[in-house]
C-alpha cells in the first residue's frame, strides 16, 4: 500500500499546479518496483494537494464540516478526478497497468461526519487479482446529516490496509519523516501521546489533518507503516526500512 501525498506531487500553495518532477520520480520508482519484482501488488492512495485542498477550503467542506451544493461537491470531486488522471497518465507511461478507484462512487459515512466510513473493497480486491494497479484518492464521501464531507487519503489507506491485508504501507511526502520538535526523523513511533507535542499543523491548506492526523491514521494499522519523503520511496519499495516507522 503506497500514499503518494498531495504535497508531494502538486504545488501545494498553488491552486491546481502539479510538481511534475516529483510526480515523475515517484511514478518511476513505482514503474521499477514493479517491473523488477519487489513488489507484486500494489495500490496506491494519492492526497488532494493544491487541487481538491484547496476548493474544499474555499467551500468550507472538511473530513467534518459537509455540503448540499451539488455545485461544491462537483468543484472538490472534479479536481480530484483531474489530478488522479495526470496520476495515471504518467503510471500509464512507465507501463504500469493503474485503473482509478472514485471513493465518491464507493463510500458512505452512514451514521454521520463522527461515524465510521464504509468503504466497500470488492471492486479494488478485484482489480488486483486481475493484475491492475488500482488508484484511489481523497475526495467526497456521501455523509449522513450533512451531505458531503472530505474522506482523506490517510484515512482511506487504513481502510484499504486492514480491509485487504496489506503486508506494508508507505506513505511518501515532502519530509524524510515524522520529525520532532528540533526537526529530527523520528526514528520509531509506537504511541500519539509520545509525539504529540511535536507534531503540527500543515503549513498550507489542508483540510485533512495534517501530519498529526497521519500519524494517528497509522497507527491504527495492524501492519508496520513508514512515512518517509522522496529520496525513501525506492528504499521502501525494496522492502527496506525508510523513514519513520509507525507500528
């Protein structure tokens, strides 16, 4: 299970901007892990950077606060979808076979923005037994009493971790890893409380929780994580240790 974050691969202060480079580089170690053998299946989350971020802002939708306008949603989803599309072009490139997985389409929050979500795993369990790359992201989740909220990725790759029995997941972003307060990788994190005080907010738009709230996400994962920034990706898909290590 691989998260490819939205600061990662877009200019996140920039409404809508890829950061091609990266986008390259991690598409091109995916494509290798692939072709080499290390990996054998995989799916891959990618987060909203400055594309769904930033219109979820400006409506004020969030994982908690939700909308009616059919117009908002539209704004949040398209972008998504859009960005998930230059995603899959640049797999498609490599000759990895990526097909996209629209949470949208798929999940629920039935008991409400508080209440579990409900994302069903048949259709992605079966892309990858067919030999696809499935390709999911944050986007809107229809949401019980409040219409349509913000499910995350973070979020979403601990539902598809625990649902499909991944054996590890990476999640890949701007920093080497979870840092403490003097800006060091932590090394290892067994508990919130211990890493608490050091974890912040992100420092653009983010409507998903920021580093804190990936760090509790993973936790909750029965396999060990690592969060790690570019320079880690092809280590942890060679199955090395990269980053921090969440377990």
């Amino acid at each position: 299970m691989l998260k490819l974050g939205g600061s990662l691969i877009t200019e996140k202060d920039r409404p809508e901007t890829l950061d091609d480079d990266a986008l390259a580089a991690a598409c091109d170690a995916v494509a290798d892990a692939l072709a080499d053998g290390p990996v054998g299946r995989l799916v891959v989350v990618h987060g909203g950077g400055s594309f769904g971020h930033h219109h979820a802002s400006e409506h004020g939708v969030s994982t908690t606060a939700g909308t009616h306008d059919p117009a908002a949603v539209m704004d949040v989803h398209g972008a998504m979808t859009s960005l998930n599309r230059a995603v899959l072009d640049r797999l498609h490139e490599r000759g990895v076979p990526a097909v996209p997985v629209h949470p949208l389409s798929l999940s629920a929050r039935p008991e409400g923005p508080d209440g579990d979500l409900d994302l069903p795993l048949s259709s992605t369990a079966t892309l990858l037994d067919e030999g696809f790359v499935p390709v999911l992201h944050g986007d809107g989740v229809a949401t019980a009493g409040a219409g349509v909220t913000v499910v995350s990725g973070d979020e979403l790759v601990v539902e598809l971790a625990t649902g499909l029995g991944a054996q590890r997941v990476g999640v890949c972003s701007t920093v080497p890893g979870v840092l403490d307060a003097d800006g060091d990788v932590i090394p290892a994190i067994d508990d919130f409380e211990s890493v608490a005080d050091a974890l912040g907010a992100s420092d653009a738009t983010d409507v998903s929780g920021g580093m804190a709230a990936k760090v509790r996400e993973l936790l909750a994962l029965d396999a060990p994580a690592h969060v790690f920034g570019a320079e880690g990706l092809a280590p942890f898909l060679r199955g090395e240790d990269a980053g921090t290590r969440i377990d």
